[in-house]
C-alpha cells in the first residue's frame, strides 16, 4: 500500500513560520524571544528545517541565564548548531565553535568546583539535564575541565 506524500517548502522558503515557530520552541524551554533575536533568526537560512531551528531554540535556551534570549545567544547557538555539523562532515574542529559556545558551563564549573550538581544548579537545570546538554554537544564534564586547566598552546 503507498502512503501519502505531502510536499512541504523548506522553511526558508517560508519566513512567515519562523517567528511563531520560534516563540513556541522558546517557550517550551521557558524563554522569551527579544526584538533582535528576530532578526537573527530571520537571517538564517535554516538548511535544517523545523528541526534545526527548534535544536538551536533549545541550545539558546540552555546557553543564555536571562528569560529573555537576545541575538546574541541566537547567533552563539546558530553557530555552534553550524561547528556540530562541520564535526559531523570532519570539516570542523571541535576548539573552534564549541569551546565558545560552551563558555556558560566552564565558567560555572570554574566558580562551583567542577561539581556537577553544583554546575547544574548555577545554570538552572538539573543534572541530568546538564550532563546531556554536555552529551548533545559532544563534550564531557572532564574534557572541559582539561580545556580549562590546560596552558594556551598559542606562541
């Protein structure tokens, strides 16, 4: 028996969903969009689809302590969305988008000991929502932890 094939544009393609789109997956994470973060979002080109802007919706969320997640956090979160997936085709190296992206979680795991319960508390979550935040960006607690301690390796 065949199935029904319905023929959806890309999401670029439809500018006029992103914005709703976008207030929904926020609001699932508890968040609000600001005014700017709207013009981020609408300059992306969303190669993804749906499911790429709500997994960058989600990074912001978790990236950014304020309710509110302004451009910035968008754009850190489109970017860091971006180095997964260079990683993904080896067209990327993991110190040049995650390091940055992942600032939050080592300056709270600096100021609360590298404890995991701590971090998480600092950050708002929980831990198990820490520990697969860490997951989902292809990094542990302890691997962060040798990226802080470690000397610049800069000449």
């Amino acid at each position: 028996m065949a199935g029904v094939v319905i023929e959806l544009p890309a999401l670029v393609e439809r500018r006029e969903d992103i914005v709703p789109l976008a207030r929904h997956f926020a609001a699932a994470g508890g968040k609000k969009l600001g005014g700017e973060a709207m013009d981020t979002l609408l300059g992306h080109s969303w190669p993804g689809n749906v499911r790429e802007l709500k997994t960058t919706l989600q990074r912001a969320a978790w990236l950014s302590p304020s309710v509110v997640l302004d451009s910035e956090v968008i754009a850190e979160a489109i970017e860091l969305g971006s180095a997964r997936e260079g990683e993904a085709r080896g067209t990327s190296s993991r110190g040049n988008g995650n390091a940055g992206a992942l600032a939050a979680i080592v300056e709270a795991a600096q100021a609360h000991g590298w404890q995991a319960g701590r971090i998480a508390d600092a950050l708002g979550v929980g831990r198990a929502t820490l520990y697969r935040r860490l997951r989902e960006t292809g990094v542990t607690l302890r691997q962060l932890r040798g990226e802080a301690d470690a000397p610049s390796r800069r000449a």
